[in-house]
C-alpha cells in the first residue's frame, strides 16, 4: 500500500531564526534546544510554519536525500520535538495547529482601548500605582540619585512639594472601577509628610493593597506606620544595630536590601541569617564604578538564560511588552506622572486623568512596550528568550547585559 511521510513539529516548540541563517528550535516544556544553520534544514521548518500546510509538511525526496536535513530530522524525532507521520491514501487531512502570536494585550489592541470612547477600558492595564508623597529627607545616602532610578526607592529633590490628600482620594475614587491593587507610597521621607495621620486615616476607606516605603535610617519604633504593610529600605554603609532594632517589629515589614558588590551582599547575607528574615529581597545597584560587579553578578550567560524552561506566554509576551515596567504608573510630589523613572513625562495629575496619561503611553512608548528590538539583541537567537530591558540597561548604557554578545 502506498503510504507518504509526513513531518510536524510539536505545539510547545518555539522557532526562530536570525539574519544570519541560523535557527533555533527550543522546548518551551523542558527548556531543551536545537540550533541549526544550514538553508535546506531553515527551509522545512519554515514550510511547516506556512499557514497553507496547516502545520505539517510532506518529507520530500530533497529532505529525504539531504544528509543535513536527514540528521536534522532525526535529532528533532530523538529529542520530542516532532514526529514523523505516515498517511495513508485513506486517511482524513491532519491538522497541526501551532501556536501564534495573540496576546489579549497586544499593541494594538491596547492603543486602541486607550483611544476608544469607552477607554475606562484601559485601566485595566494599570495593575501598579507608585506615589511619591514628598521629596523632603535629611539622609544624604551615597548612591541616593542612583537607587530610584534602578528599582522602588527614596526620591530626594529640592524644592520641598508633597501631594496633599484630598488629590490622593480623587485619585482612588477614579481607580474605583480598575482591576488596580497595589499601590506603594514613597517619599523622600515619608514620616515627613505633614498629612501622614490624615492619608492612613483617608486609606482605610479603600479596598487596595497598601505600601509603605521607608528608608531604615528613617526608622524609629514610635514611627511605625501600623495596618499597613512596610517595605523597609537597607543599603551600606549603615549601621547594623539600627537594622536589628527594626527587624521583627511588625509582621508585615519586607526587607530590601541594596548592594553594590560582594561585600555588602555578603553582610546582607548574614543580616539575613542571624536574624531569620523571611520576607527580603536582595537588589543590586549600579553607581557608575561597579560595572564589573555587574558584568559578574548580574549579566546573563548562554547557561542562565536556558536554566529554566521559559513558557510560549512569556516568549509571546516580550515580543511585545515589557514586564518589568508594564502597568506601572510614577506620580512625582510635583504631579508629574511617569512610566518609568527614567522616562519622559506623560501628564501631570492637576491637568490629566489616568486615562489620558495611559493613553499617552500606548501612543508614544516610553517604557510599557519597550522590547529588545536594537542590535545586538535584534540579531541574537535568544531575543525573546532572554527577560525585557530593565532599568539597569538604561543606566549602564548597553542595549544588552550579557556575556554573549560583548
């Protein structure tokens, strides 16, 4: 009986290519990978992706007789990656439905509620709202302009502003109907806000998810803001017994401690030992001297970034969002609203709605869908694999943080 050969790949298997003519098949179920550069072996998989043949192709003599594509064949069969089919004559058309790309946040689609009449639609995307209540603090920290712009922390400047409350509740009454929950409140300092007892008294009031951050220097037992969790703030040089005084004080305290080399993550490490902290995070910093710190510590290798199998969502997800900065909106003591602290301003909140600040956003890009579309990562196999531009690259000044393209 006559019988012909078929070939598909399985549903989990991600493909791409490079300019370069190099592809890379990788199992998105155990983080497995091929890589291949020979046309004729590019040429199949991409017949496989061709809409017409429905995710499956016929293995033709030219596949069949080609030592490449034979070899290349096998290894996929070997390592799950797909199989060989054999039709036959009476056998119904199979079908091959692969993966696409359809995010229910695609660019698009997102511009596109923020622009409509209905555009309560797009508060949907806001799921971090970060207020700066004051700028006002007497600490003079080492690296206090380098710490805001890398992760949630003190924001110092002059002249002295702060947000009163009443403009804090409009914002939470026009929040009423988001899918918002969390909500961190960041000074300066913010136990000098003069309307801290009116704003904790104002938030009871409200069903979101309530941070607090406080520098650890700032900290005083008397000052605990109760009912509200605290994210208390630790850097080096300080002194230990002021972080000791303060750990364990209050069940919904979490620690966050920044490091700029070994050193300080090591005295971190033991903080966190001798004292059985439970709730912390470790976040190095960049200060423009400890970029070798960074090249060693923080940079990815070919081996970090195939250490764990990364779902399709995610490989999906950061060709067209990035989700370090997604969904995140900055309010400034002065009004001013961002994206990310090192974007530019989208509104101001004495002039513009949230909606009109997020519909700012989708149009003009200044963090939500910043994905690694520049060189090198644009010519690199793992563009996607690898996690979206953070704050580090804007501050280090290098479009990609890796050993694999210096």
């Amino acid at each position: 009986m006559n019988t012909k050969q078929k070939f598909l790949l399985y549903p989990h298997i991600y493909y791409t290519a490079n300019a370069a003519n190099k592809l890379l098949l990788y199992n998105t179920e155990n983080g497995i990978s091929i890589e291949n550069n020979s046309n004729i072996c590019r040429k199949l998989i991409e017949e496989i992706y061709k809409p017409a043949n429905l995710g499956i192709v016929d293995l033709s003599d030219d596949y069949l007789n080609d030592l490449d594509a034979a070899h290349f064949i096998e290894q996929i069969v070997e390592k799950n990656f797909g199989k060989i089919v054999e039709i036959m004559p009476d056998m119904p058309k199979i079908i091959n439905l692969l993966p696409i790309l359809n995010l229910q946040d695609d660019v698009e689609r997102l511009k596109a509620d923020a622009e409509s009449d209905v555009g309560e639609k797009s508060l949907r995307y806001l799921n971090e709202l970060n207020i700066y209540l004051n700028n006002s603090c007497n600490n003079h920290c080492p690296h206090c302009s380098a710490y805001y712009k890398q992760t949630l922390s003190c924001y110092k400047s002059s002249p002295n502003t702060y947000i009163y409350p009443d403009k804090i509740r409009e914002l939470l009454d026009s929040l009423a109907y988001s899918s918002l929950n969390k909500i961190n409140f960041l000074g300066g300092n913010i136990l000098l806000y003069p309307y801290l007892s009116e704003l904790t008294t104002l938030l009871k009031n409200y069903d979101f998810d309530f941070y607090f951050w406080i520098n650890v220097e700032n900290l005083k037992q008397e000052d605990f803001i109760p009912d509200f969790k605290q994210e208390i703030i630790i850097h080096f040089p300080t002194d230990i017994n002021t972080i000791k005084d303060c750990i364990g004080k209050n069940e919904n305290q979490t620690y966050h401690f920044f490091i700029t080399d070994e050193k300080q993550y090591a005295a971190a490490e033991s903080i966190i030992e001798a004292n059985d902290v439970k709730e912390y995070r470790i976040m190095p910093v960049y200060t423009g001297d400890n970029r070798l710190f960074f090249e060693e510590n923080v940079y990815l290798s070919q081996e970090d970034i195939f250490a764990s199998p990364i779902p399709h969502r995610i490989i999906f997800c950061n060709q067209k969002l990035n989700s370090n900065h997604f969904g995140k909106l900055y309010i400034l003591p002065n009004g001013e609203i961002k994206a990310n602290m090192n974007a530019s301003t989208l509104g101001n909140i004495y002039e513009n709605s949230l909606l009109e600040v997020i519909a700012t956003e989708m149009n003009t890009n200044t963090a939500w869908r910043t994905v690694r579309k520049e060189p090198p990562c644009s010519d690199c196999l793992y563009q996607y694999l690898c996690p979206p531009p953070s704050n580090y690259e804007t501050l280090i000044g290098k479009p990609n943080l890796c050993h694999i393209h210096s």
